[in-house]
C-alpha cells in the first residue's frame, strides 16, 4: 500500500552540529508537510510544501521537496536544545475515492546534548 | 487556524471498562480525524468521523471496539470500548483536509490497568 517513509528513527547530536531527517513516499504527493511533536506534546505544523523542487527556510531549519514530489528533507543547522523533539513528514494518500488521508512518517526522535 | 480542545488530557482506566473522549473544535469543520499514537510511534489513523454519516474506519480497527459521534459540525467523541492494556496510547484528534495544515488537539494519555 501507499506509504510515508522517514529516516533516521533517532538521531542524538551535540549542540551546534547540524541534524537532517529524510522522507520518501511510495507515490507522487501533491504536498508534503513537516510537524514538530515535543516529548509530552501533541503534533505542531512547520510548513507544508507544494511545488516540485521548493526550498523553504525557516530561520535555522531549512525544508526541501523533491523534484519527483516524492521525497523530502528538513536540515537544521546549529541545533539548540530548543530542537529536541520527533520529526514526522507527512503527505496526503489516498483513502479511497477522491478522499485522502494524512499519512505521517515514522518520525525522527531528535535529541540534542547541550 | 483552528483551536481543538480535547478531554479528558490522561486517564488510567481498568480493563473491561470504556472510555469516552470529546474533542470541540472553535470552528465548523467537515471531517475530523481520530488517530492512535503508541508510545515512541508514530501516528495512525483510527477514523475519519463526517458529520451526519457513519465514521470511515481504517484498516485494522473497527467500530465495535472504537465508536465514534459527530453530531455536529464542531464536536467529535472517541469511544475506546472493553479496554485492554493493549490500548495504552495517546489519542488525538484532528482537522485539515490533508491539503492544508492539521490542526491537533493535546492528546488524551490512556493508561489500561
């Protein structure tokens, strides 16, 4: 079936040091969105991204789309304590008919060692 | 935007019994959304609840166990029926058509002793 794939599971990085997460879909997505879930949290939006090929930044965190829309990446430079947290991607798949349903990666847990 | 509260925030519940969770959201939405999220997991969809229809059931859960309420345009219900440790998780409901930004509420945190 149609899935979200999202890697690393983990990743533990030192303050400073960059932290990138991938995520590839088994079909062409018509967007693709990026959350933040905090421990204890419950999932924010960062940004979603539509068209083949965008680049958005969002002060430290840069979002990528792949030129196919079917894969994409979240890069943080200088990471903070403050980027603690499970990354999930996440793209719209179909759920029979014309309804879609949000199918979100497995998320990368990000910790950061101060 | 959209403001969804959602309650109870956490319960510990015995097995066997059931638990109901509301969600109200602060505007009129036509689908809401009903995922799972075990611990260290991530999300899975459990429903998509429309007002005035039966909810739509992903593969793998299935009404008698996980009813769900919609009777109106702003409000939602999860039930977790005859509960088993097995259903420990947080519970969290949605808005977003998959096209714009999801809206979540805060979780509800169950415990199944």
């Amino acid at each position: 079936g149609q899935q979200v794939m999202q890697i690393p599971q983990y990743q533990h990085v030192q303050e400073g040091e960059d932290f990138t997460t991938y995520c590839n879909s088994s079909t062409t997505l018509s967007n693709i969105q990026w959350y933040k879930q905090r421990p204890g949290g419950h999932p924010v939006f960062l940004i979603q991204l539509v068209k083949s090929g965008e680049v958005k930044k969002q002060k430290r965190l840069t979002f990528q789309f792949g030129e196919a829309k079917k894969n994409s990446s979240l890069h943080i430079t200088a990471t903070q304590t403050t980027d603690v947290g499970t990354y999930f991607c996440a793209g719209p798949l179909t759920s029979g008919g014309s309804n879609y349903k949000l199918t979100f990666g497995k998320g990368t847990l990000l910790t950061v060692n101060p | 935007s959209a403001v969804i509260s959602q309650k109870p925030s956490r319960d510990i519940c015995q097995r066997g019994t059931s638990l109901t969770i509301q969600c109200q959201v602060d505007s009129q939405v036509t689908m809401m959304f009903w995922y799972r999220q075990q611990p260290g997991q991530s999300l899975t969809l459990i429903a998509t609840a429309n007002q005035g229809s039966e909810a739509t059931y992903e593969s793998g859960f299935v009404i008698d166990k996980f009813p769900i309420s919609r009777p109106n345009l702003t409000f939602s219900t999860l039930t977790v029926s005859n509960m088993s440790p097995e259903d420990s998780s947080i519970y969290l409901c949605s808005v977003g058509d998959g096209n714009t930004e999801a809206f979540f509420g805060q979780g509800t945190r169950l415990t199944v002793v």
